[in-house]
RNA sequence: GGACGCUUAGCUCAGUGGGAGAGCAUCUGCUUGACGUGCAGAGGGUCAGGGGUUCAAAUCCCUUAGCGUCCACCA
C-alpha cells in the first residue's frame, strides 16, 4: 500500500467530489434497522438566503454529533428540512416584485404565492448546495418543509383541536402592529430599544373652571383616541376634580377624569391619559370601566379620520405637527427628554404600533404549566445547565400567543365564517356547503408551525409511523441562545399537549458568532462572513475545526481569521504525518492489531498516551465539550504522535530489524487509524482522504469509532526519561550555543545516584535527535543536570558560558526553592496530612522528593561552578 | 426594575479547590531525509478590587467596579 501524498495539503483537491461519493453509497440515511436511535432534526433553516455563518457552526456541531453517533454504532438520523418563514420571505418577493414594479396586488394572493414558491424552490437549492459544501451528513430522504403537505396537515390538525379544546380562540386585543409589514406580531417578535424620545407634558383645561391638570404622554399622536383621564382616587391633589371632565387639547373634546388605583401617584403629575386602543394597559382599565375602544390611525401607519386635519398623515409626522400646534396654544407646559425603550419590528425594523384588533390567540398558561411539571419530573437536559433557566422563566411569564398573520406567504387559517351568520367553523376539511362560508384571510405565525418540528416531520399526525415511534423524542436539539423562547419552548408545549412528551433528551446550546471586534455581524454593519468565502480559502475541514473548537459551550464566538488558518496548519501538520507514515509503509504492508502485543517501549509509550486519549476524548464528546475534545486530539496529534513519536520512530524505521521496522510502523499506523476517526466528526473531508489510502472500508464515516484496547499496563518510565534527557539536552544545547555539530558526551544516573544505562535504541535516539552519546566525562568541565527522575552528567570541554549556566542554575534553583517550600508547608500541617485525600497526600509527598533530589543536583552543581 | 454572562500572558480564549495553560504575536537558534503553512528553545500573568469559607481559593460564597446580553406595559 505504497503511496505518497503531495507535500502541501490542498484542501480543494480534498474536498472536491467527497460529498457526492457520500450520497451515492447513501450513508446519511437512518436504516431503521436494529442498531439503536439516535435523532437529531436540524433546525430549519428560512428559505429567505444564503446561509451565514451562524448556521455553518449550529450545522457543524450537529454534523459532529451525528458522526460521532453514526460511528459509535447507533443508527443516525440527522433530519434536513427548511423553514418557509413567513413574513422574512414575504417581505423578500414583495421587495423583489418591487424592483420589476409589481405589487403583490397586482398579482393577487394564488399568483404571488406561485412566485413565492419559485423564491422557495431557488434558495432551497441553494441551501443544499452550502449544505453539500460544508459537508453535513444530512438525510436527504425524510426531507421535510414546513409548507409540505404532511406539515400542512399536522399544523391543520393542531389548530383544529386545540380550537375544540378552548385553547385557541379568536379575540379582540392590544397587539403589537408592524404597520410596514401590516401584520400582527408576537410579543417576542417585538425588539425593545433603547430611544431618545420626550416626555410631552400637556395642558388639559378643567371645563367648568379655569384650572388645568396637567398629563404627559410620550406618544401625543394617540391623544385622538384617549377616551378619558385617569387619576388615583386617594390623590389629594385631585380629589376635587372627581366627576369632572376635561379638554382634549389635540381632539378639542370633553372626556371625563376616572378615578382607578392603578395611577401611580407618584409618576409625572399623578394623572394619566388613556387610550384604550392603542397600549395594553389602557385597554385593560377601558376594560373595567367600559369606556370606548377608539382607534385612531390606519393600518399602514396613517392618522385616521379622527385626527381631523391630520388625517392621513404619517404618526410620527403627526406628532410633530400636533405638538407644534400646541405649543402655539400656550397648551404645552415642558417637553423633557425621556429615554425609553420603544419596540421595534424584528423583521421589518419600524416602530410597532400597540394597536387594537381581532386575532387568533393560543391560550399558553395550561399549556406552559404541562411542560413545567414535565420538566421537573424528567426535564430536557439543558447544555449548559444555566439555560434551563432562562427557558422556565419565560414559561412561568408567559402570556397568550397571537397567532394570525396578515400575510400570504404561510399556512392560511382553518377557520370558516358564515357569510350570514357570521358563524365560525374551524374545521380540517373546507364546509360542504362552501359558497355559503368565507375562508378568514390570515396565516399562522411561521413558528407555529416550527413548534411542531421535531413529531411532524417524523410523520405526525400517523401515530403508526415508524420513524416517530422510533426517533421521538428526539435525542439531541442543537441551537442558538436567541431563540430559546421561539422555538425552543414552543417545541415543548406542542410536544407535551400532543406527543405527552417534551421533545428532546438533551438540549444543547451554543452562543452567536460575532466579528473579531466581539460585535454582533449585521447587513448595516456591514461586517458579515460569507462562510462559504472562508471555505474556498481555508476548506470547509478548517472552518468547521475552527468554528467547533474555538468556544467553550454556550458562550458567544468571534471569528478570527488567524484562528482558522491555525486549524488549516493544524490540517497540515496531520496531512503531511500521514504522509510521512504512508512514505514507511512497504507496498505490501498490512496493518495488523495483533503485533500491537509486540510493541516496543516506544511503541508502548505512544500507545498508552493514545488510550488515556480515546478515553477523554470520547467522554467530552458525549459531553458535548468539543472545545475540549478538540484541544485534547491536538495536543496529542501534534506533540505526542509528531514530536515525539515520529521523531523517536525514525530510528527503529532506518534501521536493519525488519521485525522491529514493522511493529513500530504498525504501531504508527494503528493510532494515525485512531486519530483520523476521532478527527473526523469535526474534519470529514481530510480524514475520509487519508484513511482511504490506509483502510479497505468503504468510508471513513462508517467505521467504529475508537475505544479502549490496552489490556495491560505499559511501563513508559524509560521513555519519559529519555525524552526528559532529550529536552534537557536540546536546552543545553540552545543556551550553550553548542552547535549540532560538536557531539556531547554524556553519562546518566538514575534517582538514587546509581549509574543508569541506555539501550541501544535508545543510544542511537540519542546520537540522531541531540548528537550525544555515553562516554567519557571531562572532569574538567562537567556538568551535572536533572532530569526527569534521573540525572545526567555532560562533559562540556570548551563550550561552556560559566556566568550563562550559573544563572539558569539559579532560575532553576529559585523555581524549586518556591514549589520546595509549598510543598514543605503542607506536608508539615497536620490539617493537611489528616484531612486532605490519601492520594494526595501520596502525590504531594512524590513531588517533594523529586524536588528535594533535583534541588541538591543543581546545589551541588551550582558550588562546582561557582568553586572553578 | 429583574435575570444571566464575562473580567486570566500583548491579542483571542481554555482551565474551575492542592504545582498558572493553549493558539496567535514577540525573541533566540535551525535548509534534521513528513511538514519553514515547519522544527527546537525562551521571555511574558498580585488569574478585575475587597471580604469570607477552607488545612488549602484563579477555582466555592458575599461584595464592589467595569463590559456585555436577555427579559419587563409604568403614562
């Protein structure tokens, strides 16, 4: 199996046509067969465009654990599907209609659905492609949509009941109104930021008297709709005014002044303007005291009639004129500045307008309360832990969810009214009698149908279908922080009420990914990463090394490029070992398990520190710690398996003993085996590329993941000392500025002074890596160092910078003094020694020995030096 | 107003009860037959400040400060 890689890792080459060969031997596909479950559905991306790299790194760590699992033997679902995300992608093809001057008026609501779906059938194409690209093993075969048929269906099937059940129903409420977009949206579809507005304190004449009560608002267009003023019944300031009204300075008419102990007295002048129809609290005391419901703008943003000479007129062009008019009433008394938070579209970026209307509602407390039992009898398991949180306080916070959207683009609501009657019928098939019905007009928010993501793509509502008995609830959801409340805990409460199980096992969390300057990347900013730019640089292999092993979990991520040029050198260095050990291996070489028995010391000392790797590695991926999981593999790679094992093989490898040659190359080719299948979940293109040429198999990604195999203890003393020795050596060498060329001449001792011998291969390390060798010591000039439990003794002949070892001696000295003295102090307590665990004590008592041993080395050494 | 996170080497971040770590950057030496995208070394930190618990604290608790995020209807 003779072959040679080039010298330089070419990520192109690697990764070109692996993907393709993946899905041709169909190796993503879950096979339902007897191997157990183990399902993660990804979490769908909108079909509105590319994919970020927000989405490269939430799909890398499922690709990893799907992988991982797929090669632990279970059998893997890892679920591809997409999200029609309705208002995002309405807003797309309408903005795109725009540009060829066409309103979707123009095309009426079937003509711009038709085109919606072309949008969709485009950039879902796209998102395969970027899917392809980063190399996801995704099932293409249980693709799902959330605007298929079947998910139709089920999102039908769910209004319907929980409409039979009471738990939806259609009511007349304050919600927040996105006037571009013209919908209603949810609370959490409403982002608070902070703005610099004023605070307008207006004048209200007393009718009847020449006094005025003062009332301040923030938004003075809304002083169209106020019905009434309200102040505390116990505010003395005001008791005398009780049963009389006031001016509207805006509309010019009378409103009475209510009393209600909702007034914080204490709050600006302790009265209050009340508009019933367009902020929540208002409407709740217009509730309980029957006052009028009085809308005052239109839909699109605009003052209505009731403005008067403002009808028409944009709100905030409104305010501006009415204040001006005020002010030149004398019915101003102070503008101040206010900062407050003022909520804005998430989509659409306006203003949201609280505004009256008639919606469709899920009633969330019932419904929130199941998933709180369920989670504390036998909760999802939140990595990390801290989430758990942040997601039960918002169910315990919860209020109702407004459903209906007045859009197009989404699943139209089941809901029939009579045309006379005006009765409604909520129902999964259309009435028979359809001419006599009007369908209503609206769609569901998107992530009502996302809540039902991880059943209904599994076949939900057929409670026969296999894959939801087999792969619900689902084992693992990987997302992001931000949408824990939209999704997440959506996803719960459908599961509880219709599945009587929360979705998930474990639910892991990961953080946002910003630019190197730690800010959010965002298109006015300007400072977005196109992933699959940093792919053609790097690969995908090292976007995905990077992006997986560069945080700690759930904390935010910024993209640094030099750290993705880091994990491409890291590649590098994997590829061109690989191509060292592909270089050792004979034509006719076969890796075999069973010389592993005949292993060297060497072969020994790499081959327990690949164990104790496997061991970690493999629990911090169950663990979901692939930062960890990633330092530790190349820790390992690069210092343990290059640095010192290639290093120290080359010796066995040039020599003459074929056998020796063999175990040794065996033993290389053995663990390179191991480390490219615990780097393959994280780098599938590379590690499929080099173990093709070292493996039969038909892929990497199909065979077993490495576990433990040493089945005794390997004594690895002899090769820590020598690489002790090797490293002491190389210092000397660097400080001493002796050069390579002039050999070294050295003798050792063991820890209790005795003379302690190298074994030939050990003798022949010696001479390649560092130039020495035992013999002869110049008692003129030598030099007595410690070492790694041992000591070895140079002879310097001319070399040597008295004043230059003198003070690394006295660093060294210094250094122990300090540990000594640590170590020295907590032998000598007696809390320590009585209360501390055993092995500690043990451990401690190890060091300072070897300290004190090492100390009187460098003493002794020292007054030698010094003595001269 | 609540909740959470962060503060460790010049930069970006790990570590989380018993000897301060990595990558990048810096400095020194090296064309060693896998790799100069490399090799071998070195320097660099009162682990934000204060208090407490403990035999022992960068690590646990309290507190202060700074930065950041999320939630929240005060006109």
């Amino acid at each position: 199996m003779k072959h040679t890689l080039p010298t330089r890792y070419d990520h192109r080459s690697v990764e070109a046509q692996k993907y393709e060969t993946w899905l041709k031997h169909d190796l993503f596909r879950a096979q339902n067969t007897n191997k157990p479950p183990f399902c993660i559905v990804i979490p769908p991306p909108n079909v509105t465009g590319k994919l970020h790299l927000g989405h490269a790194w939430d799909t890398a760590l499922q690709d990893i654990i799907a992988r991982f699992k797929r090669m632990q033997g279970y059998d893997m679902l890892w679920l591809a599907g997409m999200d029609h995300a309705g208002i995002a992608t309405q807003a797309k093809v309408e903005a795109r209609l725009k540009e060829e001057g066409i309103s979707k008026y123009d095309l009426g609501r079937q003509g711009f659905l038709d085109k919606a779906w072309e949008w969709k059938h485009t950039y879902a194409d796209f998102i395969r492609e970027q899917w392809a690209t980063l190399g996801l093993s995704l099932d293409y075969s249980r693709e799902r949509f959330t605007l298929d048929e079947g998910l139709s269906e089920a999102v039908k099937k769910v209004f319907v009941d929980l409409y039979n059940e009471g738990l939806i129903y259609q009511g007349e409420r304050i919600i927040n109104w996105d006037p571009q977009a013209q919908t209603a949206l949810s609370n959490i579809e409403v982002i608070h930021k902070e703005v610099e507005g004023g605070m307008y304190h207006f004048r209200f004449k007393v009718v009847g008297s020449d006094e005025v009560l003062v009332v301040a608002t923030t938004r003075p267009e809304t002083m169209f709709g106020d019905v009434c003023v309200f102040v505390h019944p116990d505010d003395p300031r005001y008791t005398h005014l009780h049963g009389k009204t006031v001016v509207n300075p805006a509309s010019k008419r009378e409103m009475p002044i209510l009393c209600d102990s909702y007034i914080d007295m204490s709050f600006g002048s302790g009265a209050m303007k009340c508009t019933p129809a367009h902020d929540p609290n208002d409407f709740n005391l217009a509730q309980t005291h029957h006052l009028d419901k009085v809308l005052c703008m239109n839909p699109d943003g605009t003052m209505n009639e009731l403005a008067q000479k403002y009808v028409g007129l944009d709100r905030f062009d409104c305010r501006q004129a009415l204040v001006a008019q005020l002010q030149e009433e004398g019915l101003v008394e102070k503008i101040e500045k206010h900062i407050h938070q003022v909520g804005h579209s998430e989509r659409t970026d306006v203003i949201v307008e609280p505004y009256l209307s008639k919606q469709w509602f899920v009633k969330m407390k019932p419904m929130a309360e199941a998933v709180l039992k369920k989670q504390k009898e036998q909760g999802m398991n939140f990595v990390p832990e801290r989430f758990e949180k942040t997601f039960i306080q918002w169910l315990e916070n919860i209020e109702d969810w407004c459903i209906s959207r007045q859009l197009w683009w989404g699943h139209r609501i089941p809901a029939y009214f009579h045309k006379e009657s005006g009765d409604i019928l909520v129902s999964l098939t259309p009435p028979q009698d359809s001419e006599n019905y009007t369908q209503d007009e609206d769609v569901l928010d998107t992530w009502f149908s996302s809540a039902l993501w991880p059943f209904s793509t599994l076949g939900w509502p057929d409670t026969s279908s296999s894959d939801l008995q087999r792969f619900f609830p689902n084992s693992v959801l990987v997302t992001g922080y931000d949408i824990i409340f939209f999704w997440v805990a959506r996803m719960a409460f459908m599961s509880e009420h219709f599945m009587h199980e929360l979705p998930f096992k474990d639910v892991l969390i990961h953080g946002l990914v910003r630019d190197a300057q730690g800010r959010k990347m965002s298109k006015s900013l300007g400072n977005g990463v196109d992933p699959m730019e940093v792919i053609e640089t790097y690969g995908a292999d090292a976007l995905r090394f990077f992006l997986t092993t560069s945080s700690s979990p759930g904390q935010d991520l910024r993209y640094m490029e030099e750290k993705v040029e880091a994990s491409w050198n890291f590649i590098n260095k994997l590829w061109n070992a690989s191509r060292f050990v592909l270089m050792n291996c004979p034509d006719d070489f076969k890796a075999e398990e069973a010389l592993l028995s005949e292993a060297s010391e060497l072969d020994g000392w790499l081959l327990t520190k690949l164990e104790t790797t496997i061991k970690s590695v493999t629990e911090a991926m169950e663990a979901y710690d692939f930062g960890l999981a990633g330092s530790t593999l190349v820790n390992f790679t690069w210092n343990d398996f290059c640095s010192w094992s290639i290093e120290l093989a080359k010796v066995p490898l040039n020599g003459s003993d074929e056998k020796v040659k063999a175990v040794t190359l065996n033993t290389l080719v053995f663990t390179l085996k191991a480390i490219l299948k615990m780097l393959h979940p994280f780098m599938p293109f590379v590690s499929e590329e080099i173990y093709a040429h070292l493996s039969d198999e038909i892929s990497i990604s199909v065979s077993e993941y490495p576990t433990s195999f040493l089945t005794s203890h390997v004594d690895v003393s002899r090769v820590d000392r020598l690489t002790s020795l090797i490293s002491a050596l190389r210092e000397l060498r660097l400080s001493q500025n002796i050069k390579k060329a002039n050999d070294l001449s050295i003798q050792l001792q063991d820890d209790q002074g005795r003379p302690y011998t190298l074994s030939e291969m050990e003798a022949d390390i010696l001479v390649k890596m560092v130039n020495s060798k035992e013999g002869e010591i110049n008692p003129e000039g030598a030099l007595t160092l410690p070492i790694l439990s041992a000591s070895v003794i140079v002879s310097m002949h001319e070399h040597m910078d008295v004043s230059e070892q003198v003070a690394k001696l006295e660093g060294l000295k210094a250094q122990l003094e300090k540990e000594m003295a640590r170590s020295k102090a907590m032998l000598s307590n007696e809390s320590f020694l009585a209360k501390a665990q055993p092995s500690k004590v043990e451990a401690e008592k190890a060091k300072a020995s070897e300290y004190e041993r090492q100390y009187e080395t460098i003493l002794a050494q020292l007054t030698a030096l010094l003595t001269r």
